[in-house]
C-alpha cells in the first residue's frame, strides 16, 4: 500500500500546484499532488505554452510577408495549418511530461484523479478524497491542504461553445481548419493574443471590447498604441461596444454590434469568447466548510489562509490576477509560511503582466492614472522605440516605454512598454520595483547599446533630467 | 558637471542635522567661499559653503527639514549654462562644500555641553553600524525624517525596506505629546506655544540623561576671594591701556586656572566614566557655561593649566563674544574634560550643577560676598563665595570630591600658584 498520509496534499497540479509541491519537498514536507487532467495546468496545456508556439508560428508569417522589406524574396510561400497546431500541442505535451520528470525526480506522488476535501479525522487531520472514473474513491490525509484547482473561460449566455462556430481559449488553440473570418469578444490578454495570432495569420479578425479601450487594465497610452498598431496589421477594433444577441448561420455566425449608436452586424466563420474566467471552485469539498466564496474565487487573507485552519487556495482559484507567475510565488509563499518560514505577502503591484500580441506589451505597477488616483504626485518618462536603433535595425520601430515615478521619494511606482521583445525587458523595472531602487540608482545604471532595454533607460532619463535620445 | 551637496557631518558624532536656511535661491550664481546653508546641528548651526564656482541648481531638501542624514544629497549646483538635473549621478558626486565657520552656535550649556571626549575614548569605541536600507527606503526616510538606525528591517537579511520605513511613520514611538508628559494635564488659564529650537532639545536630552543616568552627588565649601582680587588688581594695573598686550583678568578668568590647577593635583577628577573603563584626562579642558538668549554653551579653554592667566582672558573674551554672536566652531565646544557655571554676576548665594556627560563633575560658583569669618579668635571680614561641586559617583568618591575642593580653595586662597 502506498502512503496516504502527507504533511502537505495539494489539488491541481499546474503552475500554483506543481510548484508548490516542488517547494514542499525542497523543504522536506511530505506531499503529494491530486490532478484531475494534465500536469502543468491550463498554462502549459491550453494557456500560456501552447499559445506562445502558435504567436511565434503567426509572427514567422508576418516575416516572411514583410520579406521584401529586407531585401528577400520568396515565392509560393505558404504553410500548414495543421502542423503549425501540432507543434503547439507538442510543446505543451513536451512541457507536461517535464513537469511529471520534476514530481518524480523529488519524489512527490501524483494521484491521479479528482480531488476534494472531505471532512477531518479526529485527530484533526484533514481528509481529501480522490476519484477517477467512477471507482471507488481513495483517501488521502494530510494536515495541510492546499486548493490549486485554477479557473476556467466564462461563459456568457449565448456565447455558449459549441465546438463548431462558438469558441472558447480550448477551441481556439485546436482548429481544425483556419477560419478566413473571426470575431473575437473581449480584449484582455487571452483575447488580444489570439486576434493578433489570426490577424497575423490572414484572417479577416474583428476585436470587440465593452470597455472604452482595448486591454483596459494596461495603461491608457499603452491601449491607444496597441489599437493604432492592430488598425494598422488591417484588424478592426470596436471598443465601448454593446454586443447583441448572436445568430448562427449555415457557414458561421452573425453578431450585432452597436458602437455609439450604430448597429452593425458582423459576419465571421467563428467567434471566440474571451470575456473573462471563473474560479473552480465546484466539487472540490467546499460546501459546508467555513471556506468563502466570492464571485466564483475562494476568499483568502494575503498568505493565502481561507476560512479553513489548515486549508489554503493559491493561483486563479484565490483571484486575480490571474496569472502563472502569481500562482507560483503564492504557491512558494504558501509553502514556506507552512514550514514555519516568515513570509511576506505578495505585492500586486510588483507582479508584472505580458501580452504576446505583435507589438507585445508588458507593463509592472501603477498606471499613471492608477497612480494619480491613489494620490501620488508622479514624474512620467515616454520614450519612443521609432529613437531607439536597434529598434529600427529589427524593423521593429514601432512601441513606446512609459515610466511612471512618485515624484516624492522617486520610487519607480509603474512602467508601462509596448513593443518588439519588451515581454523579455519588463524584468528589469521588476528587479527596480522588487529591489526598491529609486531613479537615481537606474539612472546610473549602465544598459547595453545596441539593444531595444537602453530605451528602458531613456525612458527613466526622461521621467528626470530628459531623454538623451528624443 | 551637475555636483551634488551632500549634508556634511560637521563633527564626528553628527548623524543627521535640521536645514535651518538656504542662502541662496535656485538660479543664483555662486561664487567659491559663498556661505549656501545654515545646518542646524544638536550641537551648532554651522554654515556651509561653496567650494566651486557656478549656479545654484536645485534645492532637494527645503529649508526647515529635520533630521536630514549626513551624506544625504540636498542640492545641485551645475555650471553656467547647464542643464539641471533632479538629482545628479551619483558618480558626479563629490562634496562641493566643505563645513567651515560655525554659524550661530545653538547647543547645550552649562551643563548641557555636549563635549567629544579626547580623541582615544569612546568614539573609537563606538563604529557606526551599517544600516542595510533600500535605496527607496533611504530616500523616504529623508523625505519623512525618519532615522533608519531606529527602524527594524524585515526584507531580505533584515534589509529595511519601505514597508519597514512606512511603519515606522506611521507607528510614532510613543513619546507624549510637549507638556502632557505620563497623561499630567497642563495647567490651565491662557498660554502660548513655543516650538522648541534644536539647543532646547538638546538641552533637554542630555540634561534629563544625566539626571536620570549618572548617579549625582554634591559638595560645598566656603572659598575667601580676597587673595585673588588683590592679586587680581596688581596684574591688572601691569597690563598696557590698549593695543594687542592690553589685558584684564576677570575673577573667572582666574577661577579657570584655578580649577584646572586643581584637577592637575587631583587628576582622578579630570575623568569619564564608562561602561569598560575609566578614562583619566591628560588636559585640563575647561568647559566654561555661558548664557545665550535662548539657552547656553559651553566654549573650551583648553590646557588651561598649561596657559597664562593673560592667555585664558584673551581666549575666554573671545570664545564668550563668539559664543553670544554664534560663531563658535565644533572643536571649540566639544571635548571639555570639566565644567565651570558661575552665577557670581546675578547675585546667586549658592546653587548645584548638574554633571556635563561624558565628564566627571562641575563647578557652580555662586556670587563673593563680603561676610564676617572667624580667624584663629578673632572675627574678621572677608569676601567669601560659595561653591558646589556636582559630581558623578561612578567616577569620582566623596573624599576625593572634597581633596578636589581643597585644592581649589587653597589655590584660590593662596593665588601665587596662579601665575607661576
């Protein structure tokens, strides 16, 4: 029989679960992991992974469109949809079986199966039963459970997939066939991120967004530059949009949009739905504990404790944001603070945010609004990539680096970027957030020329004594 | 080249100061020698100066900022013509002012001196630790005059970060509020309120220190006058009317040599206490109380056993009227070894001092006051002056306070000692 009893059992086993299994048995708990699907979670399955390998297949594509613009020529150049999409899903099985290595190389057992707590013995240990298939259920038991059970697409009532018109972020990482025409519903992250892929890719991509701006959570000069620059690659965008009610039709669907007063029906092959996600917080033993939901998440207090002694929720299920990194430093946190290590909570506003649309963006902080509203007085620095000659060296001159200081204590308060490879550059204000150094310390800071980063410095200059180059 | 100015420590002990005035505005030329700052110290308001040619660029820390750590940049200076920057590179730094003349001099007194005690003693004793502090966290502690010495780190290594520095902003130590010290009400009825300036805080730190750590002990004797002002009057009458010879001894001035004459026969009293160690003193500095408007100050007249009764005059003359016109440097008020508070002038008939930490002890000398005193059988008259010797007994004992005053009543009663 193998062993049932734990120090730590964690449900869900992507980038919160998995990570906080590895930390416990770095730190010699006994644990064990419960996953329902695949290891790795929606991120590496049908989330950040797979989607990344499908961008760089729709960037290759703007490139060897853009050949002439190099001095290239090519004829006759095509691709095949359906190998671009196996590549992606041999990446996210590549990453799975990698994060399985990981677990067994530490020795963390996986049960495989659904999870979810059930009661106390009554030496207080906790009970967490695991089924798969109808079988009987085992039971595991542990005295810490942590719930990394993640969240999943919301469904808006209408916009129900059904795996033929109407598509979710899983349908849309696995078509069948290219759509020639798409509308895709909500322009967060995930919506962006597969308008800009299918746009990059040929087809005919409209992005509705209900907000005022597209990618509302980014700063507001971030969204007018990435709407300009979509405008720009030949995709329409409609913001502040009422979304009527949609029809199918024989090759696709009709959805009535109405934008300051007019209405105009849009026709697309497909439609994704990106409007938002919601916690899963179903079925995994909640009910009748003094666990708290709200709005679909499990309320917890900012080390991750729910209402619960003993239980904790990290990742997508606990809240927004809802990002990998975040689920995995919650997950480290968590971990820690229950091998009686002092752990401080996890500062939002140090956590950094990338979309992978062409132009990327990558933002950290505070936007200038954000921070003018929690009352600081700020010093913003602008620097443009058109002054900046690698930029322009990569044919990548279009984006912007914005920084946003306290003009107090010149406490880097945000840095908002929008532009070639700044997905890969945003790190570095993390590293000045993180590591509290104020503008003189980066302005003293030597980057290296020719690269895209020196723009980061300028962008600081700019904010104080004036950019060098603009 | 913008050139940062940096808060200079103006004495080996400062760690932070108040910026009491600038001098110049943002935009001024500014010559080399041009006084810039008044720097307003626990112990001294001292000027600081420019030591380049240029444009007075940015004030980074306004007038009236308390608590400013030394080496904490608080203005730029760039050159004709040049940009201004918030704050210059830091590779550009380089003190562009060196601390010179004291300015007005605000600190402690007769008893509240604040003196360095001769090189070798405790400052070596004491390095300064390092504080581990985030950029951020140095820069907001500058800006809410908060000292990081104080604040307890919680990020990485016990790093003080901002949190750290927030807390301590917005948890204050619990210091009562001015006059309702342990809840007591204040009296009630009409009032002003005096905000306290930096030498009455000092003097009531430090004077509240010594009442409430250095165990107080006090001896009086009976001194007569009458040897020395005779003495007095012969010296004085051989003195030039003018020019740089002129001289007049006043009795204080002679009551200094005496005292310092004294502590060279009982040099257990020339002392400081410490935790390790008793330091015994090689010089007789004498730290002399003088009044100021708004508190006191002690200037040094140092190895003052070793110098004339005409050189202590001169040097006594000049530290008071530099003194009163706030013009006294650091080391001529830091580094007494022994107090001397005469209160002679204002008619005073006796009264007790309270120890000037790190020394030992201090003289109060109240007024001389012609009195009947019984000599052999007879009664006869004499100008007798009481004075009171407050002394710490952790360095010095009963008896040897009471040789200490032996000494000195002989020296004065018998002043020849004075000018050999």
């Amino acid at each position: 029989m193998s062993q049932t009893d734990f120090d730590v059992i964690i449900i869900g086993g992507g980038p919160g679960g998995y990570v906080a299994a590895l930390r416990a048995a770095q730190l010699k708990l006994s644990v064990a992991v419960v996953e329902a699907r695949h290891l790795g979670g929606i991120c590496l399955n049908w989330g950040c992974i797979p989607t990344k390998a499908l961008l760089r297949a729709s960037e290759i594509n703007h490139l060897l469109h853009d050949l002439p613009a190099y001095g290239f020529k090519a004829d006759g150049v095509s691709f095949d949809f359906k190998k671009i999409v196996a590549r992606s899903r041999a990446v996210s099985k590549q990453l799975s079986a990698g994060v399985a290595h990981l677990l067994k190389k530490n020795k963390v057992p996986v049960f495989d199966g659904h999870g979810q707590l059930d009661g106390t013995l009554a030496n207080g240990r906790r009970k967490v039963l695991v089924s798969k298939d109808g079988a009987a259920p085992t039971t595991l038991t542990a005295q810490h459970v942590i719930l990394a059970t993640g969240a999943r697409a919301r469904v808006l009532p209408g916009l129900e997939p059904d795996g033929q018109f109407i598509w979710s972020y899983k349908e849309a990482l696995v078509p069948e066939t290219m759509p020639k025409s798409l509308v895709v519903i909500g322009s967060g992250a995930i919506g962006t991120e597969f308008a800009s892929f299918y746009r990059n890719m040929g087809a005919d991509v409209t992005l509705v967004e209900v907000a005022e701006r597209i990618l509302p959570v980014e700063d507001v000069e971030i969204s007018q530059l990435a709407r300009k620059a979509f405008e720009k690659q030949g995709m329409r965008v409609l913001t502040g949009a009422k979304i009527g009610t949609l029809q199918k039709t024989a090759t696709g669907v009709s959805i009535p949009v109405t934008v300051n007063g007019k209405t105009d029906t849009l026709l697309a092959e497909r439609v994704i739905s990106a409007v938002g996600i919601v916690g899963n917080v179903e079925k995994i033993g909640l009910e009748g504990t003094k666990i708290q939901i709200d709005r679909t998440h499990v309320v917890t207090d900012a080390l991750c404790r729910t209402g619960e002694p003993g239980v904790y929720a990290i990742g997508d299920l606990a809240g927004a944001p809802w990002l990998a990194h975040k689920a995995s430093h919650e997950a480290v946190m968590c971990v820690e603070a229950i091998a009686g290590r002092k752990v401080h909570p996890i500062d939002p506003t140090k956590i950094p945010g990338c979309t992978y649309c062409r132009p990327q963006i990558a933002s950290v902080g505070y936007t200038e609004a954000k921070a003018l509203e929690a009352g600081y007085k700020v010093r913003v620095g602008r620097f443009p990539l058109l002054a900046n000659g690698k930029a322009l060296a990569m044919g990548e001159p279009d984006g912007l680096i914005k920084t946003v200081f306290d003009a107090q204590t010149g406490e880097l308060l945000g840095a908002h970027m929008i532009g070639a490879e700044v997905t890969e550059m945003i790190q570095g204000y993390v590293i000045a957030r993180t590591g509290e150094l104020t503008e003189a310390e980066l302005v003293e800071t030597i980057f290296p020329h020719p690269t895209i980063s020196e723009s980061m410095h300028e962008a600081v200059l700019a904010a104080y004594d004036g950019a060098l180059h603009f | 080249m913008a050139i940062e100015i940096l808060m200079p420590a103006l004495s080996p002990t400062m760690t932070e100061g108040k910026i009491a005035r600038w001098l110049k505005k943002e935009g001024d030329t500014v010559s080399n020698g041009d006084v810039l700052a008044e720097i307003e110290t626990d112990k001294a308001t001292m000027e600081i100066e420019a030591i380049e040619d240029g444009i007075f660029g940015r004030i980074l820390v306004p007038e009236g900022t308390e608590g400013v750590a030394v080496n904490t940049p608080i203005a730029i200076m760039v050159e004709e013509g040049e940009a201004i920057p918030a704050s210059a590179a830091p590779s550009s730094t380089s003190a562009a002012t060196a601390p010179t003349q004291a300015g007005a001099v605000t600190p402690p007194s007769v008893t509240t001196n604040a003196p360095v005690p001769p090189a070798a003693v405790s400052q070596a004793v004491h390095p300064v630790n390092r504080i581990v502090a985030s950029p951020l966290a140095r820069r907001i502690a500058a800006v809410k005059n908060v000292d990081l010495s104080t604040v307890k780190g919680t990020g990485p290594n016990g790093r003080i970060v901002k949190r750290d520095v927030e807390s301590a902003t917005t948890q204050p130590a619990a210091t009562p509020k001015p006059g309702t010290q342990a809840g007591t009400p204040l009296p009630t009825g009409a009032s002003r309120t005096v905000p306290h300036s930096t030498m009455r805080k000092v003097i009531a730190r430090r004077l509240s220190e010594s009442k409430a750590t250095i165990p107080h002990f006090y001896v009086s004797m009976d001194v007569e006058l009458d040897a020395l002002m005779a003495l007095r009057s012969q010296l004085n009458a051989l003195s030039h009317d003018e020019g740089q010879d002129a001289f007049k001894l006043s009795v204080n001035d002679m009551l200094i040599k005496a005292a310092a004459l004294a502590l060279k026969q009982v040099p257990e009293v020339n002392a400081s206490f410490t935790e390790d160690a008793m330091i015994l003193h090689e010089d007789a500095n004498i730290s002399v109380a003088v009044s100021l408007d708004d508190g006191l100050i002690t200037p040094i007249v140092r190895a003052a056993d070793r110098k004339s009764l005409k050189q202590i005059s001169q040097e006594a003359k000049s530290l008071v009227s530099r003194a009163r016109a706030g013009k006294l440097k650091p080391e001529e008020f830091q580094g007494g070894t022994f107090s001397i508070s005469n209160m002679g002038m204002f008619g005073v008939k006796e009264f007790a001092a309270i120890v000037n930490p790190p020394q030992a002890a201090i003289l109060a000398i109240a007024a001389g006051k012609r009195q009947p005193v019984v000599s052999g059988d007879e009664i006869k008259i004499a100008t007798v002056m009481t004075v009171t010797l407050s002394v710490d007994h952790r360095a010095v004992d009963g008896a040897m306070a009471a040789r200490w005053l032996s000494a000195f009543r002989n020296i004065v009663q018998a002043p020849l000692a004075l000018v050999l």
